[in-house]
C-alpha cells in the first residue's frame, strides 16, 4: 500500500543566498604541474579546481553567487573547490591568494567532445587525497574530549584499496582540535593520515579525509584527538558489500555510442515506441517549454562610451531577427525627441536646443522607445551610460543571438517513456529522470541506456521480463531541453532554462549566459520562498529559483507526471558530476542549520540498504564506487538545495526519491589525487558513466520490485 504524505512549510522571511552550488561534471585536463601556473586568457570560460586561500575567501565567492560545481573539500588542510569562471575572474582569485591546480574543462572542450564522440559513433557503424606526514599539535590544555567513529569503511577498486573514516569529537567549539587515525591491515602494515574539521553553515559536523590508499584490508582503526581523546577500535566495514545478480549469458547492453542533444533524444523515443509497441508508451507531458527561442536585442550606442540596449518584446524568430534601430540627428533647431517604426526600422530622432545640438540623454532615449513603442520593443539603459548623452547611432540589428541553427525554433513537448508489461497503475512504479541542468550532457546517456537494457533484454531474459511484469517504469530523459539546446549550441556550461525573468540592466545581453531558472531550485518544498538556504531571488544566480515556486513548465512537468500516476513509489533524479548518491531532506534553513523534517528510522533503514544495492550494482561495470561519506541525505553529504525536486516527491507525494551525481571523482596513482572529469567529459569517460549508472537503475527496479512483494495484501 502506498502511503501519501502532505508537507507544508511555514513561510518565514526569505534568505537572500546566491550561492550557485552547481552539479559539475567529467572534463579532461590533467593536474597542473605545481612548477607551471595555470593561466586563462581574460574572457576564456572554464571549469577550474582550486585551492583557496582560507575558508574567508570560500564564504565571500558563496555570497558573491561564485559558480561553485560542488561542495568544496579539505585536503591536508587545503580548501578546494571546482569553480566555472573566466580567465579574468581566476585572476582576480589568483591575486587574493588563490591557486589553480587543475583545469576540469575548458569551454571548448564541450563542442569538441561532442564532435568526437559523434565522429565515432559514425566510425563505429560504419565497422559494423595524498595523505601527509601525521602529527599532532602538542597542548597544555587540560581537557580530555570524546571521539566518536561515525564511518570507517573500506573498499578494494582497480586494485587499489581505500579507507575512509568519519570521527565526531565532542569537543565541537574548539576549532583547533586535531585528529590523527591509526590504522593496521591484515597482513600488519600500519600507518596513521589526519582528519580535517567539516563546518556546515557554521555548525561542526565531524571530521573526515578523502578515501586514503592503504596496502591491504584494514582490520583496526583508532582515532586520536590532541586534546587527549581516543577512540574505541574499531573494525572498518566493507563497502558497500552489495553484489547484483550475475548477468545471464547474451545479456544486451552498450546501446550508447555518442552524446545526444535534445533532437537525438526525441528521435530516439520515437524509434522505442515503434520498436517496442508492446512495453511503451510515449507520455506526452503537458506544459510546452519556452523553446529555444530569446528575444533580440543591440546595444544602441557604444557601449563604451554610451549606449541603450533595445530588445524587441517578441522573440527574435518571430520576425525580429534583423529589425534595425538608429538615432538620428533631425538637423534643426529646437527639435522634440521623436520615436518612428517604419519597414522593420525604429527610427529615434534626438532633441536638439536653440542651437541645433543634440540634447536627448540615453534615460530619455529608453523611457521614449518604452512609452510609445510598448508592444514591440523595450529599453533599458546599459550598466554604466545612466543620464550620458544619447550619441548618434546605428543602425543597429537587433539580434536573439542563438547560434544552433538546426534546432527547431518552437516551443518544446518534453516526453516521457512508460515502459512495462502492465502500464496501467497495478504494479509499483518508478521514475528515473535527467538533465534537469543543461551542461550535464552524461545524465541523459544513463537513462536511456537503462530504458534499452529492459525494453531490449524483456523478450530474451526471463529476469528482465519479470521485473517488467512487476515494475511500472517512467523515464524522462530529458527534463531542460531549451537549456540543453542552448549548452549545444551556444554555451556549454548552461545550467539553467532559457526563461528570461531578468528585468532592467539585468537583461543587458551581455549576461545572456547567466540568465535563465534552475530547474532544481523551482519546486515547492523547503524552497527558497519558504526561507531555506541554497536558492537564490539574484536572476543572474546559477541557483535562481524563479519568480515563484514551480514557475516554470520544466519542474511542472515532473510533479505532474508524479501526480498523474500516483503507483511512482520511487524515484531516482541522475545529475552529474562527483559521484554521490542521496536522499531527502535536501535543504536547511540557515539559523541552526534546522533541516526539513529526518525520514523514520524505518525510511532512512529503507534508503540506506537501498543505496548500498545500487552501489554495488555501479561498481559492477568497473569497479567505480561511490564514496560512504557521498551517501546519505543532500543536506549532510553535499549542501542545502532549497526547492529541490527530490525534496517534493518524497515530502508531498510520498515517493522515496533519489539523485545520484554521475562521474565519479578518479584515482591518480601517480600523483596520489583524486581528480574531478567535468560536466562533459571525452566520450570515452561519458560512456563508461551511461553504462555502470545504468546498471544502478536496474538495480533500483529491483528494490522497487522487492520492496512491493514485502507490503501486506490490501
């Protein structure tokens, strides 16, 4: 039986945190050579891991709404963070303090990986954290804390093994305290690594270190405190001790062979319904995105000097495209400041004095073409021109700036698939759904995998059939398709929709990256209308959460394919990059860091178990692991992510909903560092994520399977 829950968040006053705490996603750049500073050149985009001067110089990139791609973390007591910023903006870091040690992805990487994995799709078919030296600070302080071991698990990849502990002191105030972890193997080896203290909104969570290398299985650990503490032994545990059912032999798998833009994925939803009439059906869901469409603009003016930025107020495809606008000198004495509209030309002819000079200011400029042409165009002066002479000028053309001219220009039907023997809300359902945020182009490659798996392997593996006779399986490939259009084709790192919400000098196209709604910042629970923290009103924010809660057709369209089919008993989001998997509650209000309400410890026994399957089914394919201390509830293993989609399945439908972040942080053995692979990565690696993350989907049809045999008969 399916158990409805309702919600409901008081409303308080609402927190102004523009923090653009992004998903980021596999690149291919090496680590810097130390020797060799990292440079960009001024206006070159990329994503940039790098270690920061001090936690002072973290908070003030958070509050400046700093485009971070994921939770900074703390490596011998180095604060580093993965951040999207221009070669200007690294600088300025640069020069406060910071270090760059590894470009992720550079802004071009994006097209050319796509480019490449296209190339060899088409070649296909035509075939046929280092650990430090231990030690302790030495102290006369006389009291003795309490450590608490809250994780220590171990895990064996690639022939490495890895360790990674979690210690809790109760002396929780003293932000100088240090903890050393003594660990022995099973063949007598031993070794110690430091702990680093973890914040979160000014509260102490624990302290903790990224997975260490160790040389054999850990059999005892202890940790130590230099106030005097010592822990109980403890015995690490294997992670995630979890192994799926072995694949049968003639198992089909591998069905993705390039990244696909939105046009792809549509193309390929059409092919399934045909291919498999039987186990599909093609949800069309109701509201129509925006479209890949933006209005027109030109700066009117030099923008140097003086200018008015003019925007035609239907989008450019509309006919707008091309209209030109000028001012014009009348060449006469004391002229009034006119505005024409004449064979696709806006004609502003300036005032002029008693001695014929031209006197029109850019303010009186815009609030003319405002007053009298409302329904075509609309003004607002440039950042920096307010109250400067209006210069003559033009013609301008007015332009919406979009470059991918093979994208149908119209609003977009966003399509879900429905697959299953049974589809008719009598057997537990699933959704799996992706690319919620546009620059991450590997999430819609892992659905789809897991939709061709089942679909393909129903008629051949008894399994699979059986799980397709049980199971009631939704996928939404792609949930942002405009913004998804838009990284293609114009700017790779686009994270948000194309929905411009911006009013006044925000809408000068030079911000035209930075505009649109985060997706996954626009539902309904522990939102940032409602006061939690991690959403932004800044429509400029890679965290923007919209004019109002589920403002935009995109997370509409989740909630109501939830809502229409109230059997989805669970639910999985795939975001990208740095290997996590969670669950509710997602978002904290900052005083107190007082989340959304915990799950029972039924629920939260439910999530966990379930994790540790799905794990164990990713690392199956080759041998990635997702790291114990990146699974748990979104608040606690990443940051608060106020009005996330995750949050309103679970608190408001009932739905234990998921996310998994897809591109796991890899092991350089040679330089002993993790190392993040970026939104869009080379194929090769995108490729590797479609099919062990898939693996996890399977998986998780089985926990909804296994789940629904366990529930009494109504």
């Amino acid at each position: 039986m399916i158990v409805r829950r309702r919600w409901t968040a008081a409303a308080t006053t609402a927190i102004l945190f523009s923090a653009v705490l992004s998903h980021p996603g596999p690149g291919s750049a090496a680590p810097a050579d130390p020797a060799t500073p990292i440079t960009l050149s001024a206006t070159e985009t990329a994503l940039v891991r790098v270690q920061l001067r001090d936690q002072a110089q973290l908070d003030r990139l958070v509050a400046a709404g700093t485009d971070l791609a994921n939770r900074p973390r703390t490596r011998d007591g180095r604060i580093l963070a993965d951040l999207v910023l221009t070669g200007a903006q690294l600088a300025e870091l640069t020069s406060q303090g910071a270090t760059a040690v590894q470009v992720v992805q550079r802004a071009e990487d994006g097209s050319r990986h796509y480019a490449d994995s296209v190339r060899a799709a088409e070649a296909r078919t035509a075939a046929g954290l280092r650990a430090p030296a231990a030690g302790q600070r030495t102290t006369t302080a006389a009291v003795v804390d309490t450590l608490q071991v809250q994780q220590a698990y171990w895990w064996t990849t690639g022939g490495q093994t890895f360790l990674q502990t979690q210690v809790a002191t109760t002396a929780t105030d003293d932000p100088d305290v240090e903890i050393t972890v003594s660990w022995r193997t099973s063949d007598g080896a031993t070794g110690t690594f430091p702990l680093n203290r973890f914040e979160d909104s000014g509260e102490y969570q624990y302290h903790y270190a990224l997975p260490q290398p160790v040389p054999n299985r850990p059999v005892q650990l202890t940790a130590t405190s230099s106030l005097g503490g010592v822990s109980r032994v403890v015995t690490p545990t294997l992670w995630p001790n979890a192994t799926p059912p072995p694949l049968p032999a003639g198992y089909q798998k591998d069905f993705i062979d390039a990244y696909l833009t939105p046009t792809d994925i549509q193309a390929r939803i059409k092919r399934l319904a045909r291919q498999y009439r039987d186990l599909v059906d093609v949800i069309d869901l109701p509201n129509k995105t925006q479209g890949y469409r933006r209005n027109a603009a030109a700066y009117l003016g030099d923008p140097a000097v003086a200018a008015v930025v003019v925007e035609s107020v239907r989008f450019g495809d509309q006919g707008m495209n091309g209209v030109q606008v000028r001012t014009v000198d009348p060449g006469r004495r004391n002229r009034p400041l006119t505005i024409g509209y004449r064979d696709r030309v806006l004609t502003v002819s300036l005032a002029t004095d008693t001695a014929g000079k031209t006197v029109s200011t850019t303010d009186e400029v815009a609030a003319a073409i405002n007053a009298r042409q409302p329904d075509r165009f609309r003004a607002t002066v440039e950042d920096g021109s307010a109250g400067l002479p209006m210069p003559v000028a033009g013609p301008a053309r007015l332009d919406d700036g979009l470059q991918g001219t093979e994208v149908p220009a119209r609003p977009w039907t966003v399509q879900a698939l429905r697959l299953g023997v049974h589809r008719d809300g009598s057997r537990v359902g699933v959704l799996a759904y992706s690319q919620e945020h546009a620059r991450e182009w590997a999430t819609p490659l892992v659905t789809l995998e897991f939709a061709e798996r089942m679909l393909a392997n129903a008629r051949t593996d008894p399994a699979t059939r059986e799980l397709l006779e049980q199971v009631d399986i939704f996928v939404i490939p792609m949930v942002n398709p405009d913004g998804a259009n838009y990284s293609f084709n114009d700017f790779n790192f686009q994270r948000k929709n194309l929905v411009n919400h911006c009013t006044g000098p925000a809408r000068d196209p030079k911000n035209r990256t930075s505009w649109g709604v985060d997706i996954n910042r626009n539902y309904t629970v522990g939102s940032y209308f409602d006061g939690y923290v991690g959403g932004s009103a800044n429509c400029l924010s890679g965290t923007y959460s919209g004019t109002a809660e589920l403002s935009e057709a995109e997370s509409s369209n989740v909630i109501a394919l939830a809502q229409a089919h109230p059997n989805i008993t669970f639910a999985m989001n795939v975001h990208s990059y740095g290997g996590y998997f969670m669950w509710p509650p997602g978002a904290y209000r900052a005083d107190g860091r007082i989340t959304l309400p915990r799950p029972s410890i039924d629920e939260s026994t439910l999530f966990l178990d379930s994790a540790r399957r799905i794990v164990g089914a990713i690392a199956q394919e080759r041998g990635t692991v997702t790291w114990p201390s990146q699974t748990g509830p979104v608040a606690d293993v990443l940051y608060s992510a106020a009005g996330n989609s995750a949050d309103q399945l679970y608190y408001e439908l009932g739905i234990f909903a998921w996310d998994f972040e897809v591109g796991n942080d890899r092991w350089n053995a040679a330089t002993s560092e993790w190392e993040a692979v970026g939104f869009q990565p080379p194929f090769d690696e995108a490729h590797g994520e479609s099919q062990e993350y898939a693996g996890g989907l399977v998986e998780m049809v089985r926990v909804a399977r296994d789940y629904a045999a366990a529930q009494p008969a109504p």
